[in-house]
C-alpha cells in the first residue's frame, strides 16, 4: 500500500471514533439535574431600604424611633443616620440598606421626646409590625404603614 491510502485510513479511523466519543453526551445532559441559581424574593437580600409610614398621623416633633430593642434615629441626638421627612403625606421615616426582617418577628416603637428632649412617652408600640415587599424596576424596599 502507498502512503496516501495508509494515511486516509489513519484518517478515516480518526475521524470515526472523534463520532463515536461525541455521540453519547446527549444521555449524560439529559439525566443532569439544571440547578437553578436566580434567587428571587426578600429571603435572597442581605440588605433592603426601609419606608416606616404614619397614614393618618404625624411624627412627633422630636422622635425616638427602636427596631427591636435598637434606636435606629433620635432626633435629640445631633448627627443622626436617618431622619424623618415631614413634607410628606403620610410622614415617613427612610432607612437604606437595613438588615431584612423575619415575618412576625418585627418590634416598632415610637417615642415622644417632647419639644426640648426632657420626657419619654411612647408615641406607638407594636411588636407584630406587618411589612410588604415592594420591588420595582429601579428598587426595592420594605414598607411599614405603623
């Protein structure tokens, strides 16, 4: 035999077990469970923005506002995070990039400082605060209507 029908036959085989080594993938992708990696809802967030709304009420003047045992604004305090904005209707106070509450186990309370920070009273307290998941286009946050 000369060369070249060595070589085609060389090639011929090549060729035919590159086929055969490729023809039974379609078995193995089929029995492979796809996982599904795009998490969607609150449970997936490590932060979310906060809208703590008063429909119907407004905050006092100065207001000391906990979220479960932790001061998160104080308004008698200068320099303060967070602040509430009362051009609004309802009123409402904005925290960004707050930790993601569990269901049932959210404790809102408002304090009244008074108008010179000298007395406490307890504006609202509610243990079992309800909240909705809102997420649009361009965000997504947690509102409270208190």
């Amino acid at each position: 035999m000369s060369f070249r029908t060595n070589f085609n036959y060389v090639m011929i085989t090549g060729l035919l077990f590159t086929l055969a080594s490729c023809g039974n993938d379609s078995k193995k992708s089929r029995s492979r469970q796809e996982l599904n990696t795009i998490c969607e809802g609150i449970s997936c967030l490590s932060s979310v923005n906060w809208k703590i709304m008063l429909p119907g009420r407004s905050f006092p003047e100065k207001s000391r506002v906990d979220i479960n045992g932790t001061t998160v604004l104080n308004e008698c305090v200068s320099k303060q995070r967070y602040m509430i904005d009362r051009s609004t209707d309802p009123e409402s106070l904005t925290l960004e990039n707050y930790f993601v509450p569990k269901k049932g186990d959210l404790k809102i309370d408002v304090i009244d400082m008074g108008p010179d920070c000298s007395s406490s009273s307890t504006f609202i307290s509610n243990d079992r605060v309800h909240f909705d998941y809102v997420k649009g286009v361009t965000y997504s946050e947690i509102q409270i209507n208190l």
